[in-house]
C-alpha cells in the first residue's frame, strides 16, 4: 500500500479493507458476524486502511454539553462560550438512529463575528494511540490519520441550505471564517506533525473537509477558493516531515481533478465509481496519470444490493483497467457501517477479498 501510494514498484495489485480490522480500537472485531470478512483478509493478503487519532489539548475553547432524553429521542445541547457571547448547537438523536443537527451554532452574520472572536490556545498532542495502533497493525495494514480541514471546520457551524445560500449570495463572512480557521489548523497540523515526525511511525495522513464543496454542491471556482488556498499549504507542510497527504471525497470530482492535483495530494480516496460518481475510472486514469494513487471504487453500496459474481467482474475490470504495478489500491468506498451485517454482504465483501487476491496476484 504505501508503495503504491509513493509511485513505487509493486508486484501486485494492492487491496484493502476500508476501516474493517480486528485491532483493539476496532468494532467490527466485535461482532461474530464480521468474523469470516476479518478471516478472509488474513487469508488472502489484504492490507487493512485503518483509522486511528492521537489525543488533542489546547486549540480552540471546548463547549459545555448538556444531555437530556425527550420523547425517547437524546437530545445534546451544546453551549461555546465566546467574547461577544454564547454560541448554542442542539443535537437530536431517535433511538437506533443516527443523530441530526436541529440548531447549528451559525444562525445569523452575529454569530460569525461570534466565531471569529474565539481566542484560540496552542494545541499539543499526544500521539501515543497513534504509535500503540502502528505496533498493532504491524506489517498488515496502514494507520489513516486524520488533520481538520479549515472549510470542513466551517461547514459543521451551519445548517447546509443556510451555508449554501450564503456561499452563493454574501460569501465575504464566511470566506473570513475559513480564513482565521486556517490560521489555527496550520498550527494545528505543525503540532500534529511535530509530534509524529520524531517516532518514525509510517501513517497516511487525510482530511474530508473538501468533499463537502465538490459539485453539485459548489462550483468548481468556489472549491478553487475554500480548498486549494488552504490545503495546498498545508499538503506541502505535510510532505516537508516525511508524510503523505489524502484527500477523501465521495460523489462527483471530474470538475476538481485538477484542484485536487495543485492541492498536491498523494491519495484520492474512496472515487466512487457511477451513479454516485460522475467519472470512469478509465477517464480518471487518463486524467490524473501517476500525479496522483487512486484508491477505492469498489462501491459499498454494492456489496449489499449485489451478487458475488458481480463483484469478482467489478474487481476483474479494476484490473483490466490500473494493470498491477501502477498507483492504486482496490478499498471498498467507505466503513462497514451495518451491526451484524447482512449475510449477502459478508459473501460479497469476501468476493472482493478473494478476487483481489487471485486477480492481482
């Protein structure tokens, strides 16, 4: 994997679970269910992307949380103190269900000004889970670290209809918002690196701030202004400690391709292949070349509406397509996010597995 994502020689076709792995920090390894997917991987070679963090203090002020249970539905109401006044997020989550924003922090231009007089502390960081994780995985798989996205950051402050309108009507607020949050992110990011580089840890470092401002959403000229300013810095600083740089995004990225390559990443992940994607991944490879390693196009949704067959054609054609020493690892497009899986989609996962594994060979 991390040859494959350095342009180095490989002489197989690289794949890997998305998130799925039996280390300690991992839920799958705790459902019996997921049991043959986590055998199949130890079987046929797969590596494993695996997600991990370090511990964060300092930066920006922590808000006080109040939890309360109203009709059944855990309702969270978040309260960030700021100079110019309180800030207030209420989250709702139904029983069984995922949660919903109802009140984001950003209601009015008020609260903007609110945002931007939080003073914020040096951050330090404890990268030890990270290095704990690294000793873990070992040989078989590769740690995924995450570091904010300034415009990402921002999207969470608002209600998305409300971003959207103000994107496309009065953007001068919100671009200054981006704009003092990559002012704190680059120190961020600096800590993170700082503490990182002297341990020696092989990781892949990423941000998904900037799938939140692909098409349709925002125009390619708008994701030129509140993603290429900030993450090409930050890519470069990346690269300057050692360290690769991903960029994770789902949907439609035709029309930010070449965004995405002056940003200077190394990775573009999960490349959706479509309907949920807008390019083939023949198209895809003409356009990036070795600028860039591909990873994913094995699409979730797939592994649960389809049959096996179809996805040891789908990983037949991956190969068809890369060859087996070119710049790409075959993931599928995002975690396993069913607890216990459906029975097809542990058969269909294995597929992909076994395919990769005899095809790629």
């Amino acid at each position: 994997m991390l040859a494959a994502i350095r342009g180095e020689p490989v002489d197989r076709l690289p794949a890997a679970t998305y998130n799925c792995h039996p280390f300690s920090w991992g839920r799958h390894r705790e459902w019996a269910e997921y049991g043959p997917i986590l055998d199949a991987v130890r079987r046929t070679g797969a590596g494993m992307l695996c997600k991990v963090g370090g511990r964060r203090s300092g930066g920006l002020p922590e808000p006080e949380v109040a939890e309360t249970v109203e009709g059944g539905h855990r309702v969270s109401t978040c309260v960030l103190p700021t100079p110019e006044g309180p800030l207030r997020r209420v989250v709702v989550a139904p029983p069984g269900q995922p949660s919903r924003c109802v009140e984001p922090y950003v209601k009015d231009a008020r609260d903007i000004d609110r945002l931007l007089s939080l003073q914020v502390e040096p951050v330090r960081w404890d990268v030890q889970p990270v290095l704990d994780a690294c000793a873990e995985i070992g040989e078989a798989g590769l740690a995924y670290v995450d570091y904010t996205d300034p415009f990402g950051w921002v999207v969470a402050l608002f209600e998305q209809e409300d971003l959207l309108i103000r994107i496309h009507t009065d953007p001068s607020p919100v671009f200054a918002l981006i704009d003092w949050a990559f002012d704190w992110v680059r120190d961020e990011l600096a800590a993170l690196l700082d503490a990182l580089a002297p341990t020696g840890a092989e990781v892949l470092l990423y941000t998904c701030g900037p799938e939140y401002a692909t098409p349709p959403l925002m125009s390619p000229r708008t994701f030129a202004r509140v993603i290429t300013p900030q993450q090409a810095p930050l890519v470069a600083r990346i690269h300057r400690r050692g360290f690769a740089a991903s960029m994770h995004c789902h949907g439609r990225v035709r029309q930010v391709l070449d965004e995405v390559i002056a940003c200077g990443f190394d990775v573009l992940e999960p490349i959706e292949p479509p309907v949920q994607g807008d390019i083939s991944l023949p198209e895809l490879r003409q356009r990036v070349g070795d600028r860039l390693c591909l990873m994913g196009h094995v699409q979730d949704q797939e592994l649960y509406t389809a049959g096996p067959q179809r996805i040891r054609d789908h990983v037949a054609q991956i190969i068809e397509t890369i060859g087996k020493g070119t710049r790409f690892v075959a993931t599928p497009t995002c975690t396993p996010f069913a607890f216990p899986p459906p029975e097809h989609y542990v058969e269909n996962y294995i597929a992909f597995l076994e395919a990769a594994g005899a095809l790629g060979a």
